[in-house]
C-alpha cells in the first residue's frame, strides 16, 4: 500500500461523500479525529523490572454520542491504525443508528508474551492512564484484537476504584457477572451471521450448496461459521495466524475450536466429544485461503490482507468482512468490477457494538435483559441496517460499501445540521 492504513480510511471516506454529494462541510469535519491521547504505560514484569509499553485511545467523532470502540493489544497497533479504526467506529455506529460516535484504543504488545499477571498488570496501567480520558458519557471502551471478557472486566474495576465509585457503563463486554451482557461473547459473528441470512434472501443462496472460507478464528470469526454450519452452510476452509485447512467435505466447526482451545492451533479434526481425529484436508496459507474457489469469503483477522495486488485473483462470489478493514481501498474498483458483493465491516461486524451498547444501556437502567430479548433486538437491528443500505444500493446503483459509508455521512450530517446550517445562519 502506498499510502499509510489512516490516509487510505480517509481517503475512502472523501472519494465515497464526493461522489454522494454529501456535503463538504461534513466530509471535512470526518477527516479530523477530535482528540487522540498517547501514554506510556508502566508494567511491573514479573521478573522484576519495569517495561513500559505505549497506549493510544482515540476520540474520533461525538456529533451523534459518547465515542465507542475497543482497545486492541497487538504488536502493530499504531497511531495511524488505532486513528483508523476509530474512524471507521463512527462510520459503524452510525451505519447500525447507535447514539455514539467513534472511538479506538490499542497498545503495542504482543499479549501472547506476557504471563497473567503481566496482562493485568498492563490493563490495569491503561486505565490509569487514561481514566481521565475515558467514562460512561464521553468515551466507552471495549474488547477488539487480543482483548477479552476478562481483561474488559479488570479494566472497569481499576476505573472503579481510581473513581470511588460503581460504573459498569464505562466499558462493555465485561464478563457477566460483572455487569456484562448476556449474548455479547458472539456478537460479533451473530451479527455477520444475520446479514449473511439477509443476503441468501436477496440472492437466493441455499446453504446446502454454498460454501464459506474464513480467514481468522477468533471472537468474530468462529461465532460466524459456527452459527452458519448450524443454518446449513459448509465450512470448507479456515484458518489462524500460523495458517490454515482447506476440505472439500467441509469441517465441523466445533471440533476444531474445540481443539484449538487445546493446542492453540487450528489442526483439521473431527471430535467425538474429548477424543478428536484427524481427517482428510489439505494445509493452506492463509494468502491461498483468500483466493480459493468458495462461494462466501470471511476476512475475519485484520486490515489491509485484500489490496490491489491480489484482488484480481479473488474468486468468491461473496466478501463478509469481519475483520475491520481487510480490504484495501484501491482492491474496491477490482472487487466491484469482477462484481462480488462486499458486505462491509461497518455493517458486517457490527454486531459487537449494537450488544455492547445494550450493555451499556442495561447498566445505566441497572436492569438485566434476557438472552432472547438480546437476540431479537439485536435480529431487529441488524435486519434494518442491511434494508437501509441495501435499498441504496439499488436506488442509487452503488456498492454495499459505498451505501453504507452515504448512510453513515448522511446521519453524522443530519446531527450537525440540526445546530443550523450555513443556509440558516446566512438567511
Ligand atoms: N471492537 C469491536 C468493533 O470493532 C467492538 C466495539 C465495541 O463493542 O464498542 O466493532
């Protein structure tokens, strides 16, 4: 990629508001991230020393909410990075009609080399740092890459006790027990799972005859093609960071996560309840995984793995993204000319936070809701956004990418309007 993962962010945004007619004023407010902080964070190792890693959080845009998104551990996290996908959070929130804006932590670590202890310590010197920064009504965080439950939940009790005070609503995906909510673990893919449901509507698809690869089995991924191998699709490909498994006969989703929590490596393997096989597959990259010959492509680990130098080889039909950002902007001319459907991350994976912000919203009413009641709100929600963008795409002939990003612009737009227009303020 030539230019760097932010300026390509904006970039998409400039050239997809131009070409909708949003309006200047509007693009140019969303190519300025509001306030982004960077800290050192102490840690005391356990060897005794004192390392000290470096945190960011982001602020992007609060035109329609408090700003919203999760905190990524990863030894790539940058500025640029976490500025990007803060960006994107806003175009995301907006997309769903949550009432937030955007935001994105991350710290430069690789969290598979820290010891438990390390990992808390290191969560718990975030917050510190940023518990200014942070809080229930100006900027929410919540679990991305590499974070999880348990670190969600040590993180709302360092900002706890530093503010004297109970406040479950300043980060979400916290365990249950801990003012999560229930169905927030497989928010994510449910999500997917349901614009994937919505889309074999408009295109017919029938699942016994349509085959998924996904890259990443993580959080979003596995929930993803656990739920659609449920609904009858098969899951002939998938893959981690160290590589992946490819079968004709398509895989049992749940042996191989069940081995993988195991041997923390994705191995082709059918269980009968403890005791797994081996079965028939072959090894694949995960650069072979992109460009094999499926229906539905699931991009479901980080940005930037489809760019203008492997798009022309892309042979599905479909691209779920549920990963934030896999595909680069310029790939989005090749991809839309060979004419495969784009479901964007900015609707795809945007599960997680329409659960973690009725978590949100069950901790400031101090009420629990039930798992069904979660599932159908989330149904509700996620049904609704794919019409609304759809139906751009067929009234104004556009990619499901650009629909979303018009939808998205046209609501941050409408929120800074509604404090009057230049019109207004002229007349
Ligand atoms: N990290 C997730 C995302 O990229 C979830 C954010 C949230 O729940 O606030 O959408």
């Amino acid at each position: 990629m030539s230019t760097d993962v932010f300026s390509d962010a904006l970039n998409r945004v400039k050239q997809i508001g131009e070409s909708a007619d949003v309006s200047p004023e509007i693009i140019e407010g969303l190519m300025h991230p509001k306030a982004t902080m960077t800290a050192s964070l102490p840690v005391r190792m356990d060897d005794g020393s004192t390392k000290h890693f470096t945190g960011y959080r982001c602020q992007y845009n609060n035109v329609l909410g408090p700003t919203k998104g999760g905190i990524r551990y990863h030894p790539d996290v940058s500025l640029e990075e976490v500025q990007a996908l803060a960006l994107w959070m806003t175009i995301k929130c907006a997309v769903v009609g949550l009432p937030y804006g955007g935001g994105k932590g991350g710290v430069i670590v690789d969290p598979k080399h820290l010891s438990p202890m390390e990992l808390e310590r290191l969560s718990r010197s975030y917050v510190r740092a940023m518990a200014d920064f942070i809080g229930p009504q100006t900027d929410i965080p919540a679990p991305d890459v590499y974070t999880n439950a348990r670190i969600m939940g040590w993180m709302a009790d360092e900002y706890e006790a530093i503010k004297r005070v109970k406040a479950p609503g300043v980060i979400t995906g916290k365990p249950v027990r801990l003012g999560g909510s229930l169905g927030r673990d497989d928010a994510t893919g449910r999500g997917a799972y349901l614009c994937v449901l919505e889309l074999a509507k408009k295109k017919g698809l029938n699942p016994a005859e349509t085959t998924v690869a996904v890259q990443g089995f993580g959080n979003g991924g596995y929930h993803a093609v656990r739920l659609l191998q449920d609904a009858g699709y098969k899951v002939v490909a998938i893959s981690d960071s160290q590589g992946g498994i490819y079968s004709d006969n398509g895989f049992d989703v749940n042996s191989i996560y069940q081995e993988k929590q195991r041997s923390r490596r994705v191995r082709a393997v059918y269980c009968e309840h403890s005791v797994c096989e081996l079965v028939d597959h072959k090894s694949i990259s995960n650069e072979e995984l992109l460009e094999l010959d499926v229906d539905i492509l699931i991009p479901a680990a980080l940005e930037g793995v489809i760019t203008a130098k492997n798009a022309a080889n892309i042979k599905a039909k479909y691209i779920v993204e549920v990963a934030n950002g896999p595909i680069e902007s310029d790939a989005d001319p090749i991809i839309d000319e060979k004419g495969i459907v784009v479901i964007p991350d900015v609707l795809a994976n945007a599960g997680g936070v329409t659960v973690s912000y009725f978590e949100w919203a069950q901790n400031r009413a101090g009420y629990a809701w039930t798992l069904e009641e979660v599932h159908q709100r989330l149904e509700h929600i996620m049904q609704k956004s794919f019409a609304d963008v759809w139906e751009l795409t067929e009234s104004e002939n556009r990619s499901m990418r650009d629909a979303a990003y018009t939808v998205a612009m046209r609501r941050i737009g409408q929120g800074i309007e509604a404090h009057g227009t230049r019109d207004y303020f002229n007349s």
